[in-house]
C-alpha cells in the first residue's frame, strides 16, 4: 500500500485504466487524487478515513479561524520590529516609497528601481509608508502576518484539493514553520509572502482550469502569475511546475491545450526575468563568484539535501549560514547531488508502487529551489549559498509529504486509532514549532537583536560587521543629542550620553576589526573609515576608504564605491585637502549619478578654488537632486554671480 492509500493492484488497474479512452464518470474525478494518479478508484476506507469531524462549513471556518490565531500568536513578539538590513535600502531609504505620487514611478519607470522590478510588492510597501512612515513599522509586519495567515490556508486547501492526508495539519505547520520566520518576521521579504500566495492561487486555477476547461479558469490562472511575478521573479518556474502537473493529473486527450496554454507564462517569465538582470547589472559589474557548473552541481545536492533537513529539524537556524568551501576536484563532494538524483529515480521506477506523489513532490522541491541553487548567480551567493527565505514555497513539497507519509502509516498500523494518534502526534509538533518560532521572533524585534543572533550563531566576518555598524549607527546618534543645541539637557545628561557614545563606539571598534581579522572586506574598511571620522581623526580615514574602494572587487557593488569616494571626499574637504578631495569626489559622482551629496561638495569646492564654472555646473546638478535642500540655492547664487564678474 502506498501512501495514497490503494495497494499494488488498485494501482495497476488505474494505470490501465488511464491508458483507455475516459469514461464520463472518470472525467468527472480526474481531479481527485493526491498521493497518486487517482481517478475514480478513491477506496472507500480512505474517504472515510478523511472525512471532517465537523460540518464542512464548521470545520472550514474553524480551521481558517485556528491559523489566523496560531499565526498571531507565533509572529506576535516581532510584531513592532525594526528595520534591518535591506530594509534601508528597499524602504526606509526607497524615495519611491517617500514620494506622494510614489505609485507612477513603481509602475510605470523601472529606472527608478535599485534592484528587482517588484511594482506589487512595492505598492504595498507604499501604502505601508503612507500610514507608518519610517517611524512605525506596525502595518508592514501586520500585512506580512496576515498574508502569511492567507498562505497556510491556501496550502491547506491545494492539498485538500489533492486528497493529501493531513492536509490540514500541513498548513497549521506552514504557518508556525521556524524557516518560514525570516521570510514574514523581515520587511524586506513581503515579496516572498506575495509571491506565494499568487503562487498557490496560479496553481489552483490551473488545477479547475485542467479539470473544468474554460478560457476564464485559464486567465484566472494567467492573470495569478503575472501578479506573482510582479512580486518577485522566482515565480518564473511556476510553467515548469504545471508541466509536471499536466504529466501527473491532466487527461490525455488535454494535453495539447494545457502545454499550449504554458507558452504565454513561459514568455512572460521570460519577460521579466530579463528586466530583473537588466536592472541588476544597472546597480552591479555583474555577479562573478568562479563558480562552475560542476561547482553548482555540488552546491546544488548538498544544499537541497540541507533544505530537507532544515525543514524536518528546524532548530539550528541563523541568519547567514557558514560558507562552504566548494572544490569539484574532490569527487566526494558529489554525492549529496548523485543521490538526490538517485532517490528521484528510485521514486520514479517505484512510482507504482509507492504512488507518484513522492516523485512529484521531490521535483516539485527541485524545480522550486532551481533559480536559487547558483546555477544562476546572484548578490547574496557572497554571503552564502543557503538561505531560510529561500524555503518559502520549497518547503510546501516536504511538509506535505511528511504529513502524508505520516497519516498513512497511521492508517496502515493502527486503523482505528489513526485519527486520534495523528492529532497527538500533529498537535505535539505544531506546539514545539510555535514555541521555536516564538523564540526566534525576538530576534526580529531590533537591528541589534538581529545581528547579535548572527554572530552567536555563525561568527562570520559579515555578522560582525554588521553588528558593528549597528553600534556605529547607536554612538552617532548618541553624539548629535550630547551636541543637540536645542535639546533640554543639563550638562549631566549630555556627559551621559557622551559616555554611552563612548562605550557604542568601543563596541563598534571591537566588532569591526574583529571582521576583517577574519577576513579583508570593502564594508568592513568603509565602516572603520566611518569610525575614524567620528572620532576625528580624517587622516586614518582617508586610508580606511582608499582600502574600501580598492577592495570593493572592481567595483562590485557601485553604491559602496560611491559611498566610500564621497566620505574619502570629505575627509580630504575636512582636511582642506581640496586638490585630493575633487578626484575622489568625482569618482563618486561618475559611480551614481543621481547623488545629491558629492554634487554640492564638489561645487563648494570649485566654490573656493575660484572655479566658478565648474561650481555653477555642479550646483545646478545638486539642485536639481535636492530641490529642498535650500543652502544650495544660495551656493549657486553667489556661485553665478562671481561667474557673472568674470564675464
């Protein structure tokens, strides 16, 4: 008996039976298995084993209800959370999001974009930012939760559509899941939460599409994946998961329709696939870690190997996981991704036997992984090859099976106590992922929070760094109120404060240098530069920045090279180095183009050297960047009129 409930014959008559012309009864079912390929041969011991308790109606709204609360309860501690990471750079620091008629540019000017054209994952974000701002960040954690509520609901009912067992218990572990708590406890990853839930509604339309036919079914299921593809490009493999569909569930004499009906998806991924690459090129020199196929392919069985584990005993989880060391001249390092290939085959030629649902699901978990498995390289293979967020829809391929597998030995050993022994079993499970999950959600209430569970985690060089500019970030702020000359402070309170600078400052020192001792990074340079500078000494600074941008891989990342001329720039200014200063700062500007602050220390400097042409050029630039900014104004008006005097 397979995991589909029907035992070896059952499962040879079907599969005879699918190679007859259908019957009207059995194009009225084609669409009821789930562990198998099922058609009108569901055995009754297994309908009846799954039938509700409940009403449906009661036990639909009642489940729904229980996944709302569980969900709640498990991302209540980071509810308040803070901004972290990418958050700055996709909102706290995104002028689109800042910008009253913010919605044109997400739409309709990819330009605009830093990174991933994301135009309904940035929409959202916006309408976030107009209630919150960046001073609240309730109503983003708040969407978050409550997409991801939607999301276990919607796993539960695909695979109630697919007669898994426990198919209820699959979603109530979706939803308190421990991996799943970076991709909805981060701002940043709403485009995972999106994605998915268009992901699984794609997937259902397809499914009465295959079943019922007609072009609204398949327009619907359209019009779900080009949204989800406006949220985030990994929904491109959806065609490839509704091939494996069509082979699985689809009728014969349907198969011409349905793969004709995936052309269009596979062109629209295409589609914006390609903008995704463009606008990530735009903002990078590309991604180039030396990574070979063979390379990948290692990376590729030890990660989805890893994954499977993650998932079955999640309770070793850190935000940047260890680096491996890859070398494809060690044939060992081959075999996780020889025997991932091998138990896909053996679930094929056994696919009689123990059903199609083990192979289907294990492709479903490949296919799913595929973009992020380095055979397409991208920013964050820098930091590792392995990731929680990217298990978001992966994991619904073993969480489902697990709980199939489950419930049918259940059945299998003990039929009349197979109900109340999974609920013990299902209960007990979901209890101890809610309490991990708990847990980890206060590691998302702050930066600081975040990164300290990092570097006690995995104390690579970019967890100490970042924590390090976490404490950078705490002491200049610190220093500005002790300096505040409008601020109601006594000269106790700003000594106080100067101090607790002082101490943010030791700490920052400590984890940073504790970073490029482990290894020579560009962020690292440009962070202790930044340290210098606040205690003043420029002179070490200016080195600390010159290392940045020479380590910065030949300008990998623009934004940091841009970043590091500037502030080299500005120590030079600070120094009244204004002959250093110009070559830096022009540097900057050739880098980003669109920024405000080397246009206007430029122009002061040409300002000063009597550069009254190249001062005006460069203050009409800031000025057109920064048109609230109104000292430039009048640094372009004293500007023009010496230029004025020499004509």
């Amino acid at each position: 008996m397979g995991i589909d409930g029907l035992t070896t014959n059952e499962r040879e008559t079907l599969e005879r039976a699918r190679s007859r012309p259908p019957k009207s009864q059995m194009r009225e079912d084609t669409d009821r298995g789930a562990a198998a390929q099922t058609d009108d041969a569901e055995t009754k011991p297994t309908e009846a084993s799954t039938r509700p308790l409940l009403p449906p109606v009661l036990f639909w709204v009642g489940g729904c209800v229980l996944i709302y609360l569980l969900t709640f309860l498990v991302y209540w501690p980071s509810m308040n959370g803070g901004f972290f990471w990418d958050d700055m750079k996709y909102v706290v620091d995104n002028d689109m999001l800042k910008r009253a008629d913010g919605l044109r540019p997400i739409w309709f000017e990819p330009k605009a974009y830093k990174m991933q054209f994301y135009p309904i994952t940035y929409s959202t974000l916006w309408l976030d930012y107009k209630i919150g701002g960046a001073d609240s960040t309730l109503s983003y954690h708040l969407v978050n939760v409550v997409i991801h509520a939607l999301n276990a609901i919607l796993v539960w009912v695909l695979l109630q559509r697919l007669k898994v067992p426990g198919a209820f218990f699959a979603g109530l572990l979706f939803a308190a899941h421990p991996i799943n708590v970076e991709s909805v406890a981060w701002i940043t990853e709403r485009k995972n939460v999106l994605s998915c839930m268009f992901y699984l509604l794609a997937i259902l339309a397809w499914m009465s599409y295959s079943r019922c036919n007609g072009i609204h079914r398949y327009l619907l299921a359209l019009f779900f994946f080009t949204c989800g593809m406006l949220s985030k490009t990994l929904v491109a493999t959806l065609p490839f998961v509704l091939l494996l569909w069509i082979w699985w569930k689809a009728k014969k004499k349907s198969y011409g329709r349905e793969l004709i009906g995936l052309i269009p998806m596979v062109a629209i991924g295409v589609g914006f696939v390609k903008i995704t690459m463009w606008l990530e090129s735009r903002h990078t020199e590309g991604h180039d870690y030396g990574l070979s196929f063979l390379d990948s392919c290692i990376i590729a069985g030890r990660a989805l190997w890893f994954y499977i584990g993650s998932l079955l005993w999640p309770f070793h989880t850190t935000p940047i996981y260890p680096k491996w060391q890859i070398d494809s001249g060690q044939l060992w390092q081959f075999l996780p991704a020889l025997a991932y290939a091998a138990v896909l085959y053996a679930t094929w030629h056994f696919r009689r036997r123990i059903g199609h649902a083990v192979f289907v699901a294990l492709m479903f978990f490949g296919m799913t992984h595929g973009p992020s498995l380095s055979f397409f390289q991208f920013g964050y293979l820098g930091h590792s090859f392995i990731a929680d967020h990217f298990q978001y829809i992966p994991s619904l391929a073993v969480i489902g099976l697990a709980t199939a597998i489950v419930a049918t030995t259940l059945r299998r050993w003990l039929p009349r106590r197979a109900d109340a022994v999974g609920c013990v079993i299902a209960v007990a499970v979901v209890a101890v992922f809610t309490n991990v999950s708990w847990q980890l959600n206060h590691h998302y209430v702050s930066e600081e929070s975040f990164w300290k569970h990092g570097v006690d985690t995995n104390p690579i060089h970019t967890n100490h760094s970042a924590l390090g500019n976490v404490y950078l970030r705490e002491a200049i702020e610190l220093t500005k109120t002790s300096r505040a000359r409008d601020a109601d402070l006594s000269d106790e309170e700003r000594q106080t404060y100067r101090e607790e600078a002082a101490e943010k400052k030791a700490l920052a020192y400590e984890h940073i240098e504790k970073s490029l001792d482990i290894r020579e990074h560009a962020r690292g340079r440009f962070r202790l530069g930044e340290l210098h500078r606040e205690d003043g000494d420029h002179a070490a600074a200016i080195t600390q920045f010159e290392k940045a941008i020479e380590f910065n891989m030949g300008n990998k990342v623009r934004e940091l090279t841009s970043g590091a001329a500037y502030m080299l720039g500005l120590s030079h200014f600070d120094l009244g180095q204004y002959e250093e200063a110009e070559p830096a700062l022009l540097t900057a500007i050739a880098t980003n183009r669109n920024s405000f602050e080397p246009c206007l220390l430029l122009g002061r400097i040409y300002l000063r050297q009597k550069k009254f042409a190249g001062a005006v050029e460069y203050l009409q630039r800031a000025l057109e960047l920064n048109p609230e900014y109104t000292r430039t104004a009048s640094y372009l008006k004293t500007a023009q009129a010496q230029l004025d005097k020499e004509k």
